[in-house]
C-alpha cells in the first residue's frame, strides 16, 4: 500500500511539475503580404531595378548611335584591318570597358537586394521570437505551402496581432527615422 501512495505523490509531483505549453501558429506568407516594409522594400526594389535599366537602355542607344557611321566603315575592311584600325578597337575598348562596368553594377546591385531581403527576414524573425517571448509562447509555427503546419485551430493563430504589432514596430521605426534626418537636416 506504501508503494501505491508513493507512486502516485510521485506522479502527481511529476505531473504539477511540468508546465503547459503555449503553442500558436503564423502564416508566413499572409505576414510578409502584409507587413509594410516588405512592401515598402519591394517598391524601393522595382524602383532600383528600373533605375538600373533605364541607364543600361540609355547607354545602349548611346553604343548604338556611336556604332552606327562605323559599322560602314567595319564592313570595308579585311578582318586584319578590322583587328586593328585604331578607330575601331578604341571603340571596341571603350563598350568593353561600359560593359564591364554594368555588369559589375548589376552585381553590386543583386548582392545590395539579396541583402535587404535577408536583413528583412532575419528583423521578421527576431520580432516574432520577442513577440513569442512577451506572450508566453513556448512554441510559434510557420504555416506555409510546403506543410509545416498542416492544421491550426483558429483560436491560436496569431497572424493577425504579429502583423499588426510588427507594422507598428516599423512605423515607429520610420518615423523616428524621419525625426532624426529632419532634426539633422535642421541642424546643418
């Protein structure tokens, strides 16, 4: 009978031990739909991107227009002569030179997006482990298409208020941003 008591003191001490676990759920797609620098990166991206071909379009008119009165005289010459008449392969140099130089902006540029797209998702991540953390989750899911969560009861999922609190975040973010450059701007 001693043994009987004391297996159950010690599964009720083990059972009063163990803390309930909070788990919620967030659709991580519907999140970054949503959330305003995501959409406010992706404008500052498109914006980029046509800058970018705006100035690549306008230099290949220019490599075009300059092309043009040579290519009648690149059409009269031997392939010998093509090779090195100094006209021509200052020509061929100088696009080669531009070309260069795009390509290494498109690079430059590339790498800058694929950078702004990771800072994105690494503050998206941090905010949802401190949104965790001040509300007492143990465990916060992502519900995405590949099936990480393939049900959640509606009751805990938290898409809605990590949204709302991460684009309160932002706004504070930019508006203090906003602040210091004009109290700079002020200053100078």
């Amino acid at each position: 009978m001693n043994k009987i008591i004391t297996l159950v003191a010690i599964l009720i001490i083990a059972a009063s031990c163990q803390q309930s676990q909070k788990i919620a759920f967030i659709d991580n797609a519907k999140v970054y739909d949503e959330y305003q620098e995501k959409i406010d990166l992706e404008a500052s991206i498109t914006k980029r991107q046509e800058d970018f071909k705006k100035r690549t379009d306008s230099l290949a008119m220019a490599y075009q227009v300059e092309a043009a009165p040579l290519q009648a005289k690149f059409n009269k010459l031997s392939q010998q002569q093509q090779q090195t008449n100094p006209e021509i392969v200052a020509f061929s140099q100088k696009w080669q030179m531009i070309e260069s130089q795009i390509k290494t902006q498109e690079q430059s540029l590339q790498e800058q997006l694929d950078n702004d797209l990771k800072n994105l998702d690494t503050h998206v991540e941090e905010f949802i482990a401190t949104f965790a953390k001040k509300n007492n989750y143990t465990f916060v899911l992502g519900k995405n298409k590949s099936g990480a969560v393939i049900y959640g009861n509606e009751s805990m999922d938290v898409t809605e208020m990590v949204i709302k609190e991460l684009n309160i975040a932002y706004d504070g973010d930019a508006e203090n941003k906003t602040e210091n450059s004009s109290t700079t701007e002020e200053k100078e």
